[in-house]
C-alpha cells in the first residue's frame, strides 16, 4: 500500500489494492524499472514498431 495504483473500472487513482468505489483489484501506475541489462526491450520495442503500423 504504499505507491499510488489505478482502477481501470472506474478510472480513480488510489493508494489501496482493492478499488473503495467498485471494490476491483487496483493496478500499479509506475512504469516498470529502467535496466541495462534489459532482457526483452528488444522484443517489446518490436512489438512497438509493429502496433504503430497497424
């Protein structure tokens, strides 16, 4: 409980798992943590690519 999390049912940002509005699991808002020894930016910087063509 304690980084800032989002439901995407009701779209409300809060600091607790469960939503206090519509009572679903909440989602963490911070990006994933920045590693230069990234394993698999390769592939998601493919997929990247791919989904802006579409």
């Amino acid at each position: 409980m304690s980084n800032l999390r989002y439901c995407k049912n009701c779209r409300e940002y809060t600091m607790e798992d469960i939503c206090v509005k519509c009572n679903e699991k909440t989602i963490s808002k911070y990006p994933p943590r920045f590693s230069p020894q990234d394993r698999y930016g390769k592939y998601r910087r493919e997929l990247k690519k791919q989904t802006k063509g579409v």
